[in-house]
C-alpha cells in the first residue's frame, strides 16, 4: 500500500476508535436483547410463508422471503461479531480470516438488500398495474425470477473479488470495530467510485423514486376505480407492504448515501466518518425490525400470531380440578366436595 493511502487509512483509523455517546455495556444489550426475539420473528414468519403454499406461490412475496434469509444472516453472523467486538473490546479471534468474514457480511448482506428492495418496489408496479407481464412461465423467469438471481450473483462476486483481490494491500486492526475496512474503500478508484454510485448512491433514489410514483399511481387508481373496493384493497395492502420495509431501509442507507456522495465529490469526510459511527450501529436495528415490519403486512400472519398467544395464556392460567373428600362430610352418602386450584 502506498504512503498516500497508509496515511488516509491510519487517519480513518483513528477516527472509527473515536468511541460515540452510546456505551459499550449499553450498545451491548440493546442489541444482544433485541437480536433474540428478532430471530425468533424470523423463524416464525419464514415459517409460515414457506409452508404455506399459498403465501410461497405469490410473487411479491418472494422478495421478502430472501431479505428474511439474508436477515436471519445477519442476526446470526454479523451482530455476533459486533457484540463479541463490544464485550471484550476487541475483534476476536484475532485472524485474517476473521477480519475477511465480517466484511463479507457487512457488506454483501446488507447491499443485498438494498438492491433487492430497489427491484421489490420496481416490480411491484408491474405485479398491480401489470399483471399480464408475469402472466405465462417463461414472462415470469425474465422479468421475476432472473433479476433476483443476477441480483444475488452479482452482489456476491462483486465484495468477493473487491475484498479477497483488491488492488492494494489489506491491513487488519483488531482493536477496531470491523479490523477498520477493506482497503479499496480508501483507494479512489473505478472500483470505489462503481461501489459508492451503483451500490450506495442508486438503491436508495430507485426505492425512494419508484414509491413515490406508486403511491401516486394507486391513489389515483382509487378516484379512477370508484366501484371496485375489492381490487383497491388488494392494492393498499400491496402498496403498504413495499413502502413500509422500504421506508425501513432508507432510514438506514441515507446517511451513508450522503457522506459516500461528499466523499466522491473530494469532502473531507471526518465528520461523515464519526457520523457513521452512530448509523454504523444503528443500521442493524433494519435487520431487527424488518420481520416485525412484515409481520405487520401480513393480517393473516398476525391474527395466527394473536391465536398462539392466547393459546399460550390461557394454557398458563387454566384452573385445574381436583375431587378430595371433606373430612366434616366423610360419612356414607354425602356428595364429593370439589377443589379447584390454579397450575
């Protein structure tokens, strides 16, 4: 690595040790205490959409099924290392490998997402006002299927080859959040300018412009089809969906769109760094409340939800009946006292 960029590395170093207002202890256990019932809602939705073969069969599901996948991932990889790095202080264990399987988890799961949000609020334009484009196999291997494979591949081969084959020279620092980052996030190359741009800057403009334009499209469907209720129904519940998680999605992006965009356009970024300090953190409660986001959007889901529930309470407090005889009414005859009694 050249001096220029050892220089901007140890630079940027020095300002990702530079600790934000949140403590450790307490970063600790507002994730440790919310990735648990996090990863049960991922079970337990995934569960019911991929076993209900109504559910699996709809397309716009699909979508949500893998940014479920990529979620539970995250839950079970990504804040496992940063809640270890926050117990002890430090990345362990200590190793390369480490240091290159946080990367590729921070970095291709969460661009995963985006991208596939970007295509979920795409195509559901054409899953409400065009239907008959995924009408026949062969429309829908194109325009669903396909776009969500070259999406996955494409996310994977590219952090792949930026991290494993970099251009410059990868340093790990172990007493820092990550071991720092990969060395061609501080190179001003094609590659960094390609990331920033296709991967930073466009998910976040394609899922705000595409909503935008849905809302737009459906409200104004509403007026147009005054007398069918029933389709503007289906159409809001549609509409809620994508825009919900994808309101959750920019709440996380935006930030670092914006400091990616001033870092690309030659800003110092100091204060951006320290800022993506707190949205560095913060950025995993996406993955935490996507599930509960989806929980939301699925009525049938949640009513199953509130059966469980009650299931469940009234199993706790049922009365359990007991026949005993009461000494005072012992003799031959006299009828069997009853004694209730709780569990």
């Amino acid at each position: 690595m050249d001096e220029t960029n050892q220089t901007d590395y140890s630079g940027y170093i020095d300002s990702f040790n530079s600790d934000v207002v949140l403590s450790y202890p307490l970063r600790f256990w507002l994730l440790l205490l919310s990735d648990i019932p996090a990863v049960l809602m991922v079970l337990f939705v995934l569960h019911y959409l991929l076993n209900n073969s109504s559910q699996r069969k709809l397309l716009h599901n699909h979508t949500f099924i893998l940014l479920l996948f990529l979620t539970m991932f995250t839950l079970l990889t990504d804040i496992p290392l940063y809640l270890n790095y926050l117990r002890i202080g430090s990345v362990w264990p200590a190793s390369p490998a480490t240091c290159y399987v946080w990367w590729m988890c921070n970095s291709t799961f969460a661009v995963t997402s985006y991208h596939l949000m970007s295509l979920a609020s795409i195509e559901r334009h054409i899953i409400i006002f065009h239907s008959h484009w995924l009408a026949t196999k062969y429309k829908r291997l194109f325009l669903h299927y396909l776009p969500h494979i070259v999406v996955l591949i494409y996310c994977f081969c590219f952090y792949f080859l930026a991290i494993f084959f970099p251009s410059c020279e990868n340093y790990f620092v172990y007493t820092t959040l990550y071991c720092a980052y990969p060395c061609y996030y501080f190179v001003l190359n094609f590659r960094n300018f390609w990331d920033v741009v296709f991967n930073g800057i466009t998910p976040p403009l394609i899922i705000t412009v595409f909503n935008i334009l849905l809302l737009a499209r459906v409200i104004h469907q509403k007026h147009v089809r005054l007398h069918q209720p029933v389709v503007w129904r289906k159409h809001r519940r549609l509409t809620i969906q994508v825009v919900s998680v994808s309101l959750l999605y920019l709440s996380d992006i935006f930030p670092a769109m914006v400091i990616g965009l001033l870092k690309l356009c030659g800003y110092s970024t100091e204060i951006g760094d320290k800022i993506l300090l707190y949205t560095n953190f913060f950025a995993y409660f996406t993955s935490i409340l996507l599930p509960f986001v989806c929980l939301g959007s699925l009525p049938e889901l949640r009513l199953k939800l509130k059966q469980i529930l009650q299931y469940l309470w009234l199993c706790k407090n049922q009365t359990r009946v007991e026949p005993f005889r009461d000494p005072t009414f012992a003799t031959k005859g006299h009828p069997i006292v009853v004694k209730t009694s709780r569990f």
